[in-house]
C-alpha cells in the first residue's frame, strides 16, 4: 500500500534576496501512511503553518515535490487541491458561511465540485443525513439546522466545519490550530469531535497545535519542528508515552537553547 502523502525534500523561502529574507521550509520530507493522524507542534516561525499551505498550495514551493495518494499535486493551483482536501483554520469565521444556514454549508460543502448550484434546494435524504451527523456532535444542534451559522459560538462554528470538511472523504484533513482561538473547555470539545470525525470516516489528517499536551493525547504521530525543519518525529507507543518535559527537552536539545515560546508553556 503507497503512502497517502509524501512531501520531498520542500524548500520554500519568502522574500528571497530582499532584507526580509526568511527561509520558511528548509528541505522537508515527510510520509503519512493512509490513516495517519499526525500532530506537528514547534515554536512561532518553525515552519508548521507553512508546511499545511504548501500542501495545501497557497503558493508555489520553491524546490521538492508533493504527493496525494500517488497524484503528483506540487504544481495544481490552489482551487484543483482542493477535492483531495479538508481544511479547518484557526478563525472559526473561516470555514463557513455566516449567512447562510447550517443545513445550506452543509450542502455547498456536500456539492463542492459538483457543476450545480444550491437553486434546487436540499432534498429531505440529505437533510435527514445533515440531522444525524449534527446530532453526533452532541451540541444540541440537530434541531436548529435552518439556523444561520453567524449565530453559533465558535466552538459550534468549528465542529461544523469539520463536519463539512469530511463530507466529502478528502484524503487529507488540515487542521491548523483548529483550537486556538477557543476557551479551553470548547477547544477540548471541539478536539474529541475531530478525533471522533477522523477515525469515523478513517481519514489521514494533520493537526498544527501550539498545546503540547494536546499533540501528545490526539493523532497516532508527532512531529517537531524548528526552523523549516523536522527535528524529531515519532509515533506508536513511543507517543503515547511522551511527556511535555520529553518533548521540552527534545526541543532544547535540538535548539540549542530554551524554549522559547510561553503560550506553548502556559498551555
């Protein structure tokens, strides 16, 4: 069986030859095995956003190759990414469309790519199927999906873009500090519903997380980074038994210095 993503050796710098030069992604490589759920944590600026907009082609990269499913993607504008894509961002405002109604996002994100618009309404198969993914969310919100998505929380927000995000049986979920802007008791929510919609529909995700208890109790894999590399990288066992020292000891090792990063430590 191939990998489900393989990233090749990534170089991405911006502002190249200008005072602000910065070298973003410094020769990258990276395989996830179908099925995969890898956490990527690592101080501000090591690469970890960068890495999720490289595959998900915000910009082109400056040398490598990226692999989905054994489709070489590395030169497919943004928009063609996005069928083989899932994507949460970390402003819950992002994923969804305030005006419209829960049942209507999830119908645009249902038909995403398909050549038709919303004009021949929702049928009541899907309605009845958009009911019982919200109910497994356990927010209440199976009863209110004629509500416009403006007037959810944050937290309410996100759980139904990640909902949309799986409709489709992307091959790769991105989530990029999904959490971040949540209070810790919705983040924590909001994560065993991404933990619950990855293993549901059996799908290969990656996770940016600043909260390093976090990366150590979700996925089966984590990486670090530091400064567009990767500096350690493991999984099974091994993961479940990390602890934050662990990893803030790899960290310092590979630094060469602190750690740095206090919302990292306070988390």
């Amino acid at each position: 069986m191939g990998y489900m993503l393989e990233i090749q050796n990534v170089h991405k710098t911006f502002n190249k030859g200008t005072i602000n030069e910065k070298v973003a992604l410094d020769g990258v490589s990276l395989n996830l095995n179908p099925g995969d759920f890898v956490t990527i944590i690592g101080g501000n600026g090591a690469g970890k956003s960068t890495t999720l907009n490289a595959i998900a082609g915000v910009w082109p990269i400056d040398d490598g190759k990226i692999i989905i499913d054994g489709v070489d993607i590395t030169r497919l504008p943004e928009h063609k990414r996005a069928k083989y894509l899932g994507r949460v961002f970390q402003d819950p405002m992002t994923g969804t469309a305030a005006t419209m109604s829960i049942d209507e996002n999830m119908a645009i994100a249902a038909r995403r790519g398909d050549r038709r618009g919303l004009g021949w309404g929702i049928t009541k198969k899907e309605r009845e199927k958009y009911v019982e993914m919200v109910k497994e969310l356990n927010l209440g919100l199976e009863t209110r999906l004629t509500s416009k998505v403006g007037l959810l929380s944050g937290g309410q927000r996100q759980a139904v873009t990640l909902l949309m995000a799986a409709l489709k049986q992307p091959k790769l979920l991105l989530l990029d500090e999904h959490t971040a802007a949540l209070d810790p008791k919705t983040a924590a929510k909001v994560l065993r519903i991404s933990d619950m919609i990855i293993s549901e529909n059996h799908l290969t995700a990656m996770m940016v997380t600043h909260n390093m208890k976090d990366a150590i109790a979700h996925g089966n894999r984590l990486i670090m980074m530091h400064e567009g590399k990767i500096i350690y990288d493991v999984s099974g066992e091994e993961k479940k038994s990390l602890k934050v020292a662990d990893l803030l000891k790899k960290f310092e090792e590979a630094s060469g210095g602190e750690f740095a990063n206090d919302r990292m430590m306070l988390a």
